[in-house]
C-alpha cells in the first residue's frame, strides 16, 4: 500500500494532522496500536486554548465545540484564606474554552477524514534518511502489511516507535518530585471556573468536564498507589487544600468513578525531525499538566506540520519542512517554560523556604496587572506563529 503521508498514531494530533492533509489535498494513512474505543475513551486534557478553538474551527471541527463546550474567561487562583479570580479576557483579550480531549476525538472521528487502521502490531520505521520511507506492520487480522510514503509522521506518543526511530541531537527532561492523584466524580462542579490551589499540605485542582462531572487532583507524593486513597480520604484532603467552608464556598462530594496517578515530568527532544520522519505532539514533548499546554502544544504542531507538508508534497516547496522543527521548538520551549513555573509555583515542597517564595510569587500574581497579565497570555495561548 502508498500513501503520500505515513501517521502514526490516532490521537487526537494523528487523526487531526490527517484531517488537515486531507483539506489540503494530500493523502494520509493512520495506523494505531490501541483499539479505536480505547483510544476514544483515554481521559487526558480539558482545556483548549483560543487559537487551538480557532484552528479547530476553520478546520470544520468546531460545530459541537461551540454548542457543547464551556467558555472560561479565566481561572481562580488560591492561597489559604484567599481566593483571587485572573480574567483573562481583561488582561489578555481572550479566554479558553473547557472541552475534554475525549470530545475532540470524538469529532475527529465523525468527520471521517481520516483512514485508519486500528490494533496493528510490530510497527517499524524504515528507510527514514531516504526518499522512500516505510512503515511495516502486522494488521488487526495478522497480516504482515508494508505503507510505502513521501514522509512519517509521528505522533504516536512518548512510547510509541516513532520517538525510538528518531535520533536526537539533544534530549532535556525534568522529573518533578511530585504526582497528581486525579479522579473523575459525577457530581455538579463546586466552581464556576478552575481553581489552582496551593496549600502547605499540597496542590489541589479543582475542574470539571461537564455541568454534571468534576475533575479533581490532588499532589501525591510519586509512587503513589491509588488504591490506598478512600474516597472518603481523597474528599477529606480536597476540602482541606481547597478551602471547604471559607467565605461560604463549599466543596460538594460525589462519587468517584475513576483514580489514576500522573507522574509529573518535562521532556523535550530536539529537532523534531529526522530525515523524512517528523514527530508532533507527545512523540516529540512533555510538560506537567498545570498549566494545560499538552493538547494544545500538539494542535500547534500539527497546524505547522501540515502546512508544511502540503507545501512540500503538491508544490515541491521544502522551506516550511526545513523549518518545521525550529518553528515548533519555539513555542514548545515557551510552554515549557510557562509549564514550570505554574508548577514550581503552586507545589508543595516542604521547604519552608520554598514555601515563602511561592507565596510571595503567588501575591504579585494575584495583585500586579502584569503579573496577571503574563499569566493570562500564557495560559490562554500565544498565537500559533510564534
């Protein structure tokens, strides 16, 4: 089988990039180790930066979004005894939208763009320094399968063959000496906006993913088991770190339908490319879910990726192909950055010294408009042509 486009992975950048090639008048394939209803049904990301919205809806995709999800002017952020709400449509001009990745795969895989094949196995990547690149694989009926390609492109994730394929010139990473403890509880959100908690027991966030269910975590120590929180506890320690009963608000229990552990780290591998394989999104980058780029780090990278593919493969033009991973690099290292600091500002350490530095940061923050405002901008996303 040929293609002009190999992808690999059915995520939400997999599925997307398609998508965008497709409108663009170049053909793609997509295989997927998991099966489509696991894919379908992973719980990840909740919040979508405007021009993440905006790409999603000049690409078509935007319909449901619109109808279904929930905009956000900004978030609250919180000490103990105080609650301090940034506006980010104030301070920036823009605010962000909830809308959980789950439903952006969802209308990925209505649009229907996308041919893909589902529970391959043995995946390998070849000829990646030649004109005539390759992927090999088993199919879901175990049938040994060949997809001859102009260009690979992975995003397949931190684990997926794509990122063992490509050889870096330099790899960063950072591994943060906390968790998060998330659950998912069906019941009614105790806040109208997310509130990003820093308490000296531990960060708390309180989200959400409809007007039905909320979206919790709690900063665990790694290693954590979740199997040694109750639900009694986890309610007990959200209620404390969020501030249960000051100024009137209160946290409202339910129950919980899911508990999983998310071990925080950076990682950032540079380029992004090698020869005709180029990675997008997780393949390629991880930053700690606080400041909620991971989602949007990857749609950026597609809306760069496929213009640069199209470009290359109907006009024979290799300029924004050459450039793709310098582009891509610098908006990631931004997030990155930004990614950090809300981490290392709103995390418990133990350090009393620490502590008093957080503070300190968080107060200038909540009282300076620049501060403020430097938040808003990163959180509600640059444009996508940083």
């Amino acid at each position: 089988m040929r293609t002009q486009v190999a992808v690999i992975g059915a995520g939400p950048a997999g599925l997307l990039l398609a998508h965008l090639l497709r409108r663009g008048g170049v053909d793609a394939v997509v295989i997927e180790t998991r099966s489509q209803e696991y894919v379908a049904a992973r719980i990840r990301a909740g919040i979508l930066e405007s021009s993440s919205v905006e790409l999603l809806e000049s690409a078509g995709l935007g319909a449901r979004l619109r109808a279904e999800g929930h905009e956000h002017r900004g978030i609250h952020l919180q000490m103990p005894g105080e609650r301090h709400h940034l506006d980010f449509v104030d301070l920036a001009g823009r605010g962000v939208w909830l809308y959980g990745q789950t439903e952006v795969q969802k209308d990925l895989v209505a649009a229907g763009t996308a041919e893909v094949c589902y529970e391959v196995t043995d995946v390998a990547l070849h000829g990646l320094e030649t004109d005539r690149p390759a992927v090999t694989y088993v199919d879901a009926d175990g049938v040994a399968r060949r997809l001859d390609a102009d260009v690979i492109a992975g995003c397949d994730g931190s684990f997926g063959p794509s990122r063992a394929a490509a050889v870096p010139r330099q790899a960063f990473e950072r591994v943060y000496p906390y968790s998060w403890l998330g659950i998912l509880a069906d019941v009614a959100p105790s806040t109208d906006e997310l509130i990003y908690a820093w308490h000296p027991d531990g960060f708390a966030l309180h989200s959400m993913r409809s007007d039905t269910v909320s979206r919790l975590y709690l900063q665990v120590p790694n290693g954590t088991d979740p199997a040694d929180w109750s639900d009694d506890r986890i309610w007990d320690e959200l209620a404390t770190r969020l501030g249960d009963g000051e100024d009137g608000w209160k946290l409202t229990p339910g129950p919980i339908t899911d508990k999983s552990v998310l071990p925080m780290r950076s990682h950032v591998r540079t380029p992004m490319r090698h020869g005709r394989l180029f990675l997008a999104g997780d393949a390629a980058h991880i930053v700690p879910p606080t400041g909620a780029k991971g989602l949007n780090l990857a749609i950026a990278d597609v809306a760069l990726l496929s213009r640069a593919l199209v470009e290359l493969l109907r006009s024979g033009d290799p300029r924004l192909a050459d450039s793709y991973s310098d582009d891509a690099l610098r908006r990631v290292w931004r997030c990155t950055h930004f990614s950090w600091w809300m981490t290392t500002m709103l995390h418990a350490s133990g350090d009393p010294f620490d502590a008093q530095l957080q503070l300190s940061q968080l107060r200038w923050v909540t009282t300076s408009t620049a501060g403020a405002t430097g938040l808003a901008e990163n959180y509600a996303g640059l444009p996508l042509e940083l």
